[in-house]
C-alpha cells in the first residue's frame, strides 16, 4: 500500500441538535487521494456505545481475541469474519464499529480520543480524524455534539492505518526519519480536534484568514509561514529581496504558536507574529509530487524552494478579531487528555508476542511525539495497566521478573553477597558507568557495581590487608612489612612504607650503601636518625624523614660537586 505523505481526513458526519448545541455544518473533507472509500465512513455509534454487554459484538466476528496490555488494547478477529484488506466502504466502516466495540467492552467510557492502527494493509490510502464533539469556542469551528449512541466523553477518533505504512512507504529511509514522519502524521491527526479552520458562523468562511489555509481548507496554505508545523504550511526564510525560501525540516512535528493557541496551551500574548507569501510565483514549480505547486501543496520536506511573492504579515490579533477569544482560554483549557490506543488484527495478520511489545514501544514514542511536539505543555494519558517500578541494575532484587529489562539477572557477583538485578557482558564496555565486569558466583561474567567488584592487591605490599593488627617489621627480623597502607602506585605521604614514598629501602639505624637515600650515610653517619620506613610511623614523622632524605641528597651532592 503506498499512503500519500500527510494525507490527512477530516470526516464530519451529519449531526443532530442536542444539548443546546447547534450542530456544524455537515460536510466530508477527502484526503490527499481522494479515496471514495473514506467518504461518511463512521462507526455505527449505536453499535458500540448502545448494545447490551452480552451482545456488544453484533455478529460482526466470533470469538474474538481482546487483550488489555500496559499501554493499548489488541483486538484481533479469530474466525475471518472482517474482510481484509477493505475492499468497500462497508468493509471500513464495519472494522472500526468491530473494533470499538471490543475496546469499550473491556474498558470504561473515559477515553477523549480513541487511535486505532490495523496489524495489516488496509487498502485505504488515508488517515483521518473523525471529530464527535466540539465544546470550545474561537478557534475557528461551530460548536457541535454528535446525536444519539455518541459517548458521553469521546471527542473523536483518529484511524492510524497500519502500524507498518511508513516503513513500507520510505525503504532504505534512516529509521529516525522515518519515525518523525509517522510522528509527524499522528500529531497532525491529533491536532485535527482544534485545528486547521476558520469559520464565523455554520458554513461561513472567514476570507481574510481562508487564505492561510490550504488542503480541504483543513490545513495550511504551503505557503503559510508554520515552522514546519505536522499541520502543515512550510517554515519559509524571507530572503529579504522579494524571494523566499524553505527550510522545513522532514524530521520536524512541533506545532506552531496558532495551533497550540488554538489547542488551549498558550495564550494569545504568546502567539508570535506570522506570515503569508501572497500571489506566489509558481510559474514551472513543482510540488514534491511533481505536481503544479499551490497551496493545496504538501510540504516541502526534502529539496528546499525558492519563489517571489508578496508578503502579508498575520498576529493572533487577525483570528481573535474575527473568531472572538478561545474559550476555554488557557487557564481553564484541558492539558492532559485521556486517551486509549486500540490495535486492530486479522485472523490472517495477527501479531506474534515480539510484535505487540514492539507496538508497545510504538505507542510510548508517539505519546512522548505529542508532548515534545506541544513544547511539553501537552500530554497524553495512555497508560491503561499501572505496573510497579522495575528494578534498576545493580540494586537488590528477590527475582529475575523484577529486574528492568536492560537487566534480567538476579544473580549475586560472590558467594555470601546478596542477589542484584544485572546483565552479561564480555568486558567493561558492556556495563554501565560505575560497574565492572567480573565472574559471578555462577561462573558467568557480570555487570558488577564497583563497591562489589574484586579489588587487585596492593600494588607494593604483597601482603593482603586482613583488617588485623599489622606485625611490626625489625631490621633483622626477616619478616616482609607488612605496607597495607600502600594502595596505589604513587606516593601517599601518609603511608610511611610506602614504595612510592623516598628511602623506604631504609631499614636499618646504620649506613646502608644500596639505598641511595639513606639518611645515615649523609656526613658520614653524624645525623643520629632512626629507621625513616617503619611500619606504623606517623604521616607527620613520615614527612619529616622523607624532608630529612632530599636534604641530605642535595647535601651529597654539593659535596660532590665540591671534590
């Protein structure tokens, strides 16, 4: 299937009056391919929101599989009953009245959007918005409520076609390009709840401002100046000669300061001013598509255009004048929207294990897309099974299952240390700063937290520090001393033996000729010294002895020069 780049659909069906509120003109914005088999395509409300628990499926598919993971539900049709791909609109509707039904079959009715992607190729070259409800005034819609069998709660739903149509659509893309341009697409959808229209009354168009749209009069113009908004416009340099040029960037899907004005996340003080490139020259341009440029164009995602025109400057004082201040304004407005992701699957196209938690993974990019895209004002509510926090690695763990994934042992590193969550490795690349990588007590190397990892000897004493009270060394002893206080390989003034440290060959109260340092053979033997490396000296006589040693090597070396 090759899905048109942003193609986007706004599906407006036919609405009664109910509750006070009028209802907006009925119309069917097509996307980008103009599929007629999108066209009024709607769920059958009273199927999903009106059957009686026991029936909620409506012979639409028998026996089907329903599962509630962490973060979406998995629906998946067992006995071949939905007809894959969708060869009618019939075929459409059905899937997503099938779908709905099961997720509210074992969910609560509390979910302002509802976002269904399909395990497989639908056929439909589309995604869409499908709005229920709109209860905010100035941003440009009539307000509306969807008649009878609607939810109390649900907003609108958004149909992400299959999980894979971005892949599909760019092989050998940069997977991180590809990611943006699925994130891209799914704020867009998002955004669609609030934007992209401008209406002063049901079915009147404001002139002034139509002119920044574009595509279904449900987007922006291409040449609307917009950042590089998921809502489309490009982000446009004024060249400052009469010319402007692109700069949108494919990997861009934060909103705009209109969108998130009219999103209720910013307030109209904060709603910087704007442009539009008016009478565009397009003469011999071409879209990315290789169509007549316009402003029904997509945007300019990969080469950069140039083209002249006029510029008309727009501030948020353009749409508040015409459209009235947003209300709810941005002290009242909603931030964080309960949401719930739905994954549709065929008999002939479920998804294996591996595949749901990839799609987990999937629903927690795209949730997190949304937030960045909102500058963090925004956020979605998604997650439906709270699961305790995991256990990082390296801390106490009673089993495996409570480790994090990152690290799925729990394994003690030695024998009478207590088990800690933590992973294999090869070398001490494969573990985390602060870790080390050592044999366990199973005999496998692990990631081992440096407070546990086996330590070298000293690097001079050769004598293990057994923590007990150190036997004192005499000249003529015959016993090695005992230097655990030497533990690196330079000097530690502190440590009197230690190798690093001048004259610890001194051990004796008389002349030693091998030991160049030897306090004793300076002036032969009149400084009365006493050992300068006995274990157990302190610092401050350390530092003395040591002092002593340099001045009598310079003294040694004077008289040298001397003779």
């Amino acid at each position: 299937m090759k899905l048109a780049p942003l193609a986007a659909l706004i599906l407006l069906p036919s609405l009664a009056i109910a509750d006070g509120i009028e209802p907006w003109r009925a119309r069917t914005l097509r996307d980008a391919t103009r599929s007629a088999m999108v066209e009024e395509t709607k769920p059958n409300w009273d199927e999903v929101f009106l059957r009686p628990p026991w029936d909620v499926r409506s012979n639409l598919a028998g026996a089907p599989t329903v599962e509630v993971r962490r973060n979406y539900v998995y629906v998946e049709d067992t006995d071949g009953t939905l007809t894959v791909p969708f060869q009618s609109n019939r075929d459409l509707q059905g899937a997503l009245t099938f779908g709905l039904q099961q997720v509210y079959s074992v969910l609560p009715d509390e979910f302002v959007f509802v976002y269904m992607f399909t395990s497989f190729d639908t056929n439909v070259g589309a995604f869409f918005y499908a709005p229920l409800v709109n209860t905010d005034s100035g941003i440009g819609q009539q307000l509306f409520r969807q008649g009878r069998g609607a939810s109390e709660v649900l907003q609108g739903y958004i149909f992400m076609n299959y999980w894979k149509s971005f892949n599909d659509q760019f092989p050998g893309f940069p997977q991180n390009v590809i990611d943006s341009f699925a994130q891209s697409v799914f704020n867009q959808e998002a955004g669609h709840r609030w934007g992209t229209s401008f209406e002063v009354g049901p079915g009147v168009a404001d002139g002034h401002l139509q002119q920044l749209l574009g595509r279904d009069d449900a987007h922006w113009s291409y040449f609307t100046q917009t950042n590089g908004s998921p809502m489309e416009g490009n982000s446009w340099r004024d060249n400052g000669n009469g010319s402007f040029t692109t700069t949108t960037d494919v990997r861009a899907f934060n909103y705009s300061d209109v969108d998130l004005y009219l999103m209720g996340l910013i307030r109209p003080d904060q709603v910087q001013p704007w442009f539009l490139i008016s009478n565009p020259n397009v003469t011999g341009k071409r879209d990315i598509y290789q169509q007549q440029l316009g402003a029904s164009s997509p945007p300019q995602l990969f080469q950069p255009m140039t083209l002249s025109g006029t510029r008309v400057d727009y501030t948020i004082n353009d749409l508040t004048s015409r459209l009235g201040l947003r209300i709810p304004n941005v002290n009242n407005s909603p931030k964080r929207f309960r949401v719930v992701f739905a994954m549709l699957a065929s008999r002939t196209n479920k998804l294996s294990e591996a595949q749901r938690n990839e799609f987990e993974g999937d629903v927690d990019r795209y949730a997190t897309g949304f937030h960045t895209g909102t500058r963090n004002l925004g956020e979605l509510d998604y997650i439906l099974i709270d699961q305790p926090t995991k256990i990082a690695i390296g801390q106490a763990c009673p089993a495996a299952s409570e480790c994090v994934n990152e690290a799925p042992l729990c394994t003690r590193p030695e024998l009478g240390q207590e088990n800690i969550c933590t992973r294999g490795c090869a070398d001490v690349q494969g573990c985390p700063i602060g870790f080390c990588c050592a044999m366990g007590s199973e005999g496998a190397s692990i990631c081992t937290p440096d407070s546990m990892c086996p330590r070298p000897p000293p690097p001079d004493a050769g004598v293990a520090d057994t923590g007990e009270p150190v036997m004192m060394s005499t000249p003529d002893s015959g016993i090695a001393p005992a230097c655990t206080c030497d533990t690196t390989t330079v000097c530690d003034p502190t440590c009197a033996c230690d190798a690093e440290c001048p004259c610890t060959c001194d051990l004796t109260t008389g002349c030693d000729s091998s030991c160049t340092c030897d306090a004793e053979c300076i002036g032969d033997g009149a400084l009365p010294l006493q050992p300068s490396s006995g274990c157990g000296v302190s610092g401050g006589s350390a530092g003395n002895f040591a002092l002593l040693g340099l001045l009598g090597a310079i003294a040694l070396l004077t008289r040298r020069r001397l003779q």
